[in-house]
C-alpha cells in the first residue's frame, strides 16, 4: 500500500503515513468544521493497510492542539491500532508535547487508559514548527 | 453624538472587562481569525501557555457549537457550500479570570435535550468530567448531534468553576441560549 501524506492546513493536521515502513505521523493543529470528512478517508486507509500487511506500526503524534471532534477521531486511530497489536503485531505511539501542555499530557491518559497492547509513550516535543520531516519513502 | 454613543459603548465594554465581542454572522474562517487574534492578545498580555490553550480550546468549542446549532442561518442559494450562523461570543477577565460567553439562537424543541446535558455537567466534580470524558470518548456519536456532547464536556473540564447558562424563550418557537465559562 502506498503512502498517505495530506499537507497541514491552517486547521488540518500533517498527516504523513508512510505505510510501506510502517512510520506514521500526524503533527501541526487539528480542528477542522467536520472532522469526519476530514479524518473519515485517513481512517478507512489506516483499517486497510493493518489489515493487509504485518509490519511493525510506529505512531508519532505531535499535535500542537486538536478539538473535541478530533479527539474522537484520534481515538478511533487507536482502537483500530489497539486491535491489531492484540493480535501480536507490535505497535507503538509515541505522543509529543511540551512540557508544560498539562492538557496534552491529560489527553495521553484518556487515550492510553485501555490500551492495553500498544506501547504508548509520552515525549517532549521535537520541533516548536510541528512541520513535516523529509520524505521517507 | 456619533462618537460619544460608541464611547460609551467601549466605555461600558472596558467596565466589563471585555477584551473582545463579536456579535452577528460567524463562520470557520472567521473563527480561524478571531482564534488567532485571541491567541495573539492573550500572548502578547504574557498569559501563561496553559491558560491561553484552555481559553482557546473553550472558544474554538463554544464557536463550533455555535457553528452547528445557531438557528439562525443563512446558505448560499448557488449551491456553495457556505454557510453562515449567527451568534455572539465575548471574552473578557473578571476577577483576573478570563470568561467566556457565547450566545445564539436555538429552537425551543432543542432546548430540553442542551438543558439536561448541561444539568449533568454542572453537577459533575472535576474527577467526574475527566471519567465522563473518557467514557464519551469510546461511544458513538449521537444521533443528529454532530458531536455536541463531546464538545460540552471539553468546555466543563477546561472551566475553573462550573458552568453557568440561561435560555430565553423568543418568538417564533425559538430560544436565546447563553453559556458563560471561567477559566
């Protein structure tokens, strides 16, 4: 399955998934008017490619700040996630944020509570920008 | 008589505390814009970065809700997918706690189903909105909500006091709807 990559928008996220290497990220600000329309055709191509190929899945998660609709759908992105890895495919997500974003690092919680097979961690966040990295093909 | 109407009118606007008020049609680029501005300005007043992101995250909320709900709108008749929806929003310190309050116009149908939602939070303790948060975050969107209830709970956990909120009954089966936060 080929790359997924959606440039960031004043109120959509970079989302660079590089499925072939199985390194996924999503980074900048989230809140766009319908969050279903945005994130519906990420979703749907996330399910298709756990379910078609076993590589090893690494999340990065760098959003600066997403609403309430998006939190949904982030949570949606790791449930699928949390379904694979309890099928023993291993799967990691690596949340960043600032070190004073106290609501960042409470939102860590509520999407880590039942994850019980994705390793999920919390990190300082690497670039202040929230750009994209170069291309990984 | 021009200018000392609108003086006193910023004038009571300054005795309120009120950094800024909108009032009149709003739209996802004009919430963009005020969004920014409202960063910009608490920023530049060195409000601390926690602070700024709950105001922010409360506005952005209280915006969409007024997005989705106003029922007063108006579309564009080409087919353009523009639509507009009245409303107010006012974002002022009281008491060295900034407050935000939004305003617009609902059906009253509507008005028994926001009002419970809103009984249920303002009688929730903080570790309660946390724990109902994370339970609204595994469920199903309501029918026809378009994700109201998720909103809400965003804006009662970034409160410092809970929630305060009114309707009044206008004409023409409608509602005035008001919602007033501190951070």
């Amino acid at each position: 399955m080929d790359a997924l990559r959606i440039d960031a928008t004043r109120r959509t996220p970079l989302v660079d998934f590089d499925f072939p290497a199985g390194v996924l990220r999503l980074a900048g600000e989230s809140y766009p008017d319908d969050s279903a329309s945005f994130f519906g055709p990420v979703l749907t191509a996330l399910r298709e490619w756990l379910a078609a190929s076993d590589v090893p899945v690494r999340l990065d998660v760098e959003l600066v700040y997403f609403n309430s609709s998006s939190a949904k759908a982030l949570m949606n992105m790791f449930q699928a996630l949390e379904t694979a890895a309890a099928g023993g495919r291993p799967v990691r997500v690596i949340w960043r944020c600032d070190e004073d974003d106290d609501a960042m690092r409470e939102f860590a919680e509520d999407f880590s509570e039942d994850l019980d097979h994705v390793e999920f961690t919390v990190a300082e966040r690497l670039d202040a920008a929230g750009s994209g990295r170069d291309d990984a093909a | 008589m021009l200018a000392q109407r609108y003086a006193a009118f910023k004038q009571d606007l300054d005795a309120k505390g009120i950094i800024f008020s909108f009032s009149g049609y709003v739209s996802e680029g004009i919430l963009y814009s005020l969004g920014e501005a409202l960063r910009e300005k608490m920023t530049l007043e060195e409000a601390d970065g926690p602070t700024v992101r709950r105001v922010f995250s409360v506005f952005v909320e209280q915006m969409q809700n007024i997005i989705r709900y106003s029922a007063e709108k108006i579309t564009a008749g080409d087919g353009r997918s523009i639509e507009l929806s009245a409303g107010m929003v006012t974002i002022g310190m009281e008491d060295k706690t900034f407050f935000i309050v939004c305003a617009n116009t609902l059906r009253s149908d509507d008005v028994p189903v926001l009002k419970e939602r809103l009984d249920f939070l303002q009688g929730l303790d903080k570790d309660a909105i946390k724990a109902y948060y994370r339970e609204q975050l595994r469920e199903a969107p309501d029918e026809g909500s378009r994700g109201a209830t998720i909103g809400l709970i965003e804006i009662a956990r970034r409160a410092s006091a809970p929630i305060e909120y009114d309707f009044a009954p206008l004409d023409d089966g409608k509602s005035f709807f008001c919602l007033k936060v501190r951070i």
